[in-house]
C-alpha cells in the first residue's frame, strides 16, 4: 500500500509536468545488457487486400535480448513520430479522427490521447520501461509489438522462427478489440490511474516451461519459484489455442517464447495483460490431433504447474507429414549441397615468377592479380552469400599443386584461374578460355606447356613432381570427368564474354594438360586473358579500366553459370 502522503505528492508532481507529460509513479527495472549490436528487422506491412510493403526497422541485438527503436517502428507503420527531452510523441496520420501516444524513457506508462474529445484518454502499462540510448528509445521487440496492437488496435505481432514483424493494418482485428485497455474513468486523473494500475509484489515468477510429448497427448510442464498463486485455465478453441492465466506472476517473457517443428504442441507464447495478470497462449495442432481433454494441476511439492493434453493421434497423417518433412529435409540438403557458395580465384605466376612479359616489360602475374581482385570484388558485392578464396592476394609465389589444395582444403564450388598468353607469333591476339585434358592442338599443347613450366622454379620440383606423366595428366582428367561439363558450360558463358571482336585466335574451349587444374575437386577453368605478345593487346592488358573490364565479363559467365546450375539442381532435387 503507498502512502497517502506520497500519493498527495506524485499529484502534484503531475499537475506541474501535465503540458509535458503525465509523471511517472513506478518503474520497472529496464532491461540491463553490457553488449549491444546495431541491426535491423523486416517489418511487413498489410494494408488493403493483398497489398502492402515491407521495410526494415532499426534495433539493438544486446545480451538481454532484441531491442526495437519505437520511432523507427512507428515511421514503418507510417505515423508520425517527434521525439523531444526522451519523450516519443507519436500521431495517427491516416487514421481519421486519430490519436496520439506518448512514450517516456524509463517510465512503464504509455498515455493514448484520442484527437475526438468524446473519447476517453487511455493509459496503458508496459512490461518494461523504455530504454534511451544515442537519443533514441527502445523496447523489447515483443514489448514494442504490444504496444502497437494495444494503441492501434490491430495485430502487430513478432515470430522469431523467421525473426520477422508483421502489421495488419487493413479492416478490422481478428480477435477481440483491444481499444478499451487502459481506459480512465470519468473523472478519474491519470496519476490515480497509475496508482490503481501499480502491482503488488509478484507472488510466483515463471522460470522455465518445458514440453514432453507422450504417445497420447503432451504434458507441458511450468517450473516456478516463490509462493503459489491462483491459476486459471481456458480450454482450447477451434483454433486449438489454450489459455493458462497465471495471477500475480512474472517470467522473462523472451526467454519462455517457444515454437515447435513437431508434435502435438506447436506453440507457447507468454503475455502479460494490463490486468498484472500472465498468460501462456499455448498453440496445438488440433488438425494432425483429436485433442480429448486439456486438463491442469499444480505440483506443490515441487512448485510446478502442469498441463495435460489428451489427444487421439491420427496415425496416418503423422506418419504422412513425417514423410513430408523427411522428404523436404533430403531436398533442403541436396539444395544446400549444390549450391555454388564458394569461388576459388587463382591469379598466375607471383613473385620470382613473372609469367610471360610483354614488349612494354607488361608483367603476367600484375595483369592477373589486378583482374582476380577485380573479379573477387564483383562477386562480394553482387553475391554476399557466395565466399570468395583466393590463392593469392599479393605479390609472392605459390606452387602449383598447392593451389589446387588451397581450392581443396576451403570447400571450392569452383576454380577459375587468371592467366595472360605470349606467342612467337606476335599477330596472334584474344582470349582464351582451356579446361582440363589431353592436348587436341599443337597451341595447346605449346601454352600447356610454358603455363606448366613454372614448376621449375619450385626448389623441389624435380622430387614433388616425380610421376607426373602423360599417363598421370589422362588419369587426372578422368577423375575430373565428374565435373567436365560443368566445366565446360562454365567455359562456354565466360569465353562468350570476355571475346574480342577482333580476336584472331577463333572461338571455343579448349582442352590442355594444365597442372593447376589437376587437383581441384570441383569444376575448374583456366583463363587466358590475352596475349602480352601482341603489342595492341599488351596496351590493352597493361590498362586498370580494360582489367576490370575483363574481371566484369568473367563475372557476367559465372552469373549465367550459376543461375543455370543451381536452377538445374534445385528441379532435380524436386523431382
């Protein structure tokens, strides 16, 4: 009981702050975290018949759980928000007559003002006051939630399964109205609202719930400290929602949200009234399950609250969803599996290997790094889900077994490695595009060759590349016959490119014996850019522009690679 002597203060306290704002009599400890992340959440947004939007709403990753900024939320649900001395006044713009709400930084009551002076005003108390923090204020996400649907009276609702908000703002509320929470009766101030809203010591906090499913039902265990309260048990409806009301109880309402895969209890989900009261509104599945009776107990000896669900399964649609989810599983797992999420970028040569050079001292190993940069940088940017790994980065050598393992050892969905060409024949000019195999052409043969030769300048070469033959170059071109069409089609879309108009060197893959391709377990290309030989093309090669264009083209093969590969896989997968 507050004394009347403090009561007699806090009014006057109001009428002094009422242009500003209503006291705050109580508060709530605020949710403490000593680390925090900015991010943000999709918010999506119903507002007529299969029309909407969705946007992103600024919020807080932190220790104690998601914070939303209240502002942000508001300007995505299009209202009209201004913020002042840690007070949010926020206005209803389309709404006609509308209302108005405001916010307060550490105080538990939110004050709803009607814009029709024939309404009455209302007040509404939060689970926890908001936080300010950088000039801005900030809710638990399921608090923020609630206390949109609470003023606006639509279902604004958080699933944590998809980390997705949701706004109907269109028609009517699905379930009961909710616009007369927190009314204040004639006459009634709004200090002597909050006074009679203010609740006594929590007789009984929640600490945990957990769900045991049995052969005929669920039994759904609340686990608690502190002495018993009085518990009020709703049965299901035809949605098959249950309502366990705890009186005089607290819990961590974040922590004992739960959703389920499977079973016959699909969800539970705390909330707490403006009545002081708790509630679990406890989902289940009552399409797959002939629910019989719902029935509850308390155990005093241990301070648990039980639920027993009694149901009548039905076999076959178990045993057949089952079969669903396990075949989307293999799907989902097959879809995962094939898709192309990491690239493997080999740029030629480095360090005391030059590579070829051109008239103009035009280095092969510069041309490929510059163009394996510009490419890696491409596919960051337009494919952040893809990795990117690099062989090399900077200028130094690696040999070339090691670069296949490099592919090997970080999960490569594909090897593409950056080389430039040189000839005796200085006319000769455009690009190139090899996969593995035995040489069909004399050329091949030749670029095979001088491309191979770097081993040389490998202190070991002669021991590490013992055995390396003919006959082993038809063996490893046989173990990479799993990936020869891929690698072919990948060849194709990147030659198609990266071609020259005026190139003399005529078109299509070609097949030659490079070592850098022998190990890579995936499909693999080695692309010739050009020839330094050539001194039109060396100008060409040598410039950072005409590189990046030449990154750009590759880029423009993978892209049309990729969306043919993985559609190919993701319909086989669903056959």
């Amino acid at each position: 009981m507050i004394p009347r002597s403090i009561r007699i203060d806090v009014r006057i306290a109001f009428f002094v702050m009422m242009l500003a704002f209503f006291y705050s009599l109580t508060v709530q400890a605020a949710p403490s975290f000593t680390r925090s992340e900015e991010t943000t959440v999709p918010l999506r947004v119903t507002t007529g018949n299969e029309q909407g939007y969705t946007i992103k709403v600024l919020a807080l990753r932190t220790d104690g759980g998601l914070m939303i900024d209240i502002e942000s939320f508001s300007r995505a649900l299009r209202l009209s928000p201004r913020q002042e001395s840690g007070i949010l006044l926020m206005e209803e713009t389309d709404a006609a007559p509308g209302s108005s709400c405001q916010v307060k930084s550490d105080n538990n009551f939110v004050l709803l003002v009607p814009k029709d002076s024939q309404r009455m005003k209302r007040v509404v108390q939060l689970q926890s006051a908001p936080v300010l923090m950088d000039g801005k204020l900030f809710l638990p996400v399921l608090h923020a939630c609630r206390l949109f649907t609470l003023w606006l009276d639509k279902d604004v609702v958080y699933d944590y399964s998809s980390g997705i908000m949701s706004a109907w703002l269109w028609g009517t509320r699905l379930g009961d109205s909710v616009g007369y929470v927190g009314v204040v009766r004639p006459g009634e101030t709004v200090t002597a609202f909050q006074e009679r809203q203010i609740p006594a010591e929590p007789g009984t906090v929640i600490k945990g719930v957990n769900v045991e499913n049995r052969a005929n039902g669920a039994i759904i265990t609340f686990t608690a400290s502190g002495k018993g309260v009085r518990t009020e048990l709703l049965k299901p409806d035809e949605n098959g929602r249950a309502y366990l009301t705890f009186q005089n109880a607290s819990c961590n309402i974040d922590a004992l949200t739960k959703l389920f895969s499977g079973g016959l209890v699909k969800s539970i989900t705390p909330v707490r009234p403006s009545d002081g009261t708790l509630q679990f509104a406890l989902g289940l599945d009552n399409r797959d399950y002939r629910i019989k009776t719902v029935d509850f107990q308390r155990d005093e000896k241990n301070n648990r609250y039980q639920v027993y669900v009694m149901s009548e399964a039905d076999v076959e649609g178990i045993r057949q969803k089952e079969k669903e989810q396990q075949i989307a599983k293999v799907i989902n797992s097959d879809i995962e599996k094939w898709k192309l999420n990491a690239i493997v970028l080999d740029a030629g040569h480095g360090g005391h290997d030059p590579g070829a050079i051109g008239g103009r001292g035009t280095r092969e190993k510069d041309v490929a790094l510059n163009i394996v940069r510009d490419l890696g940088n491409l596919i960051t940017q337009k494919w952040p889900d893809v990795r990117v790994i690099y062989t090399r980065k900077d200028d130094r050598f690696i040999p070339l077994h090691e670069r296949g393992r490099i592919a090997n050892r970080n999960g490569g969905k594909l090897f593409v490695s950056i080389h430039c060409n040189a000839n005796r024949k200085n006319h000769i000019k455009g690009s190139e595009v090899y996969i593995l195999g035995p040489h069909k052409s004399k050329d091949a043969l030749e670029v095979a060759m001088f491309e191979n030769s770097v081993i040389t300048k490998e202190a070991d070469y002669k021991q590490r590349y013992k055995g390396f033959s003919t006959e082993y170059l038809i063996m490893s071109s046989m173990a990479q016959s799993a990936f020869a069409k891929q690698s072919a089609d990948l060849a194709l879309e990147v030659q198609d490119r990266i071609d020259r108009p005026n190139s003399t060197n005529g078109k299509g893959v070609r097949q030659a014996g490079f070592m850098v391709l022998w190990t890579p377990s995936m499909p693999s290309i080695l692309v010739e850019s050009g020839y330094l030989s050539n001194s039109e093309e060396e100008k060409i090669l040598r410039d950072r522009q005409e590189q990046t264009k030449i990154a750009y083209g590759i880029f423009q093969g993978l892209e049309r690679y990729r969306r043919d590969y993985e559609n190919a896989r993701i319909a086989a997968a669903g056959q």
